[in-house]
C-alpha cells in the first residue's frame, strides 16, 4: 500500500501498468487488488483505505471516460462526432472513435456507454 501511495505521489496516479518496470510486483499488487474487489474478496476497510487515494478500481472505464469527454469537447467545437480516423492532432483519438463507432454498429458496447454516445447524437 505505501509503495502504491510514493507511486502515486510521483505519477499523480494509482493506475499502476501490470509489468511497471520500476516495481513489478507493485504492478501486480494492483491487479490483484481489482481481481479481488471484482470477486467481492476485499474487506469494506481496505477498499475505503484505497478509496481514500482516490484508487482505480476499472482502469479501461476510466480511459473511456477520459476519451468520451474529448469526443464530447470535439462536438461542442466541430458540431459533429466524425471525427477523422487520421486526426492529426490526435490519431488515436481518430482511432479510438473510429473503434467505439465499429462496436455500437455491431452491438459490442455495454449499455452505460451507448446511453453515453446516444445522448450526444453518436452517428
């Protein structure tokens, strides 16, 4: 826990990478820690003490989050949601809708997140 709270101090961040090269079993520690909160395995004291620092529970949600919010920005300022897959000012961000417009189409998205495309007119 406190190599996660120096981690953090440094990188403004507990999303510790799996294979964290500096510390790989810090990497682990973490992924450990989500496996066992997924599984309802954590004690209600321990995921208030990583609660407390502001931990991420669902690193892939969050990511989304983060991207969704640029799409939303993207809107505001283009009036529309196509963005161009080699946007040069970000291409992973062309990419990442590229991909998020792939998986609605197919029905790949869970219902939280169509709800969030939806509600800003996603095409």
């Amino acid at each position: 826990y406190q190599r996660l709270v120096a981690y953090k101090k440094k990188h403004k961040s507990t999303n510790v990478p799996r294979k964290y090269g500096a510390d790989l079993k810090l990497g682990q520690w973490v992924k450990q820690q989500r496996n066992n909160y997924s599984n309802k395995q954590l004690s209600s004291e321990r995921i208030n003490r990583l609660d407390s620092i502001c931990f991420v529970w669902a690193p892939n949600d969050t990511r989304w989050m983060e991207m969704y919010s640029r799409l939303v920005e993207y809107k505001k300022q283009n009036k529309s949601t196509r963005v161009p897959y080699f946007y040069t000012e970000d291409p992973f961000f062309g990419k990442w809708v590229d991909r998020q417009r792939i998986a609605h189409n197919k029905g790949n998205l869970s219902e939280k997140r169509v709800e969030l495309l939806n509600s800003i007119k996603f095409s």
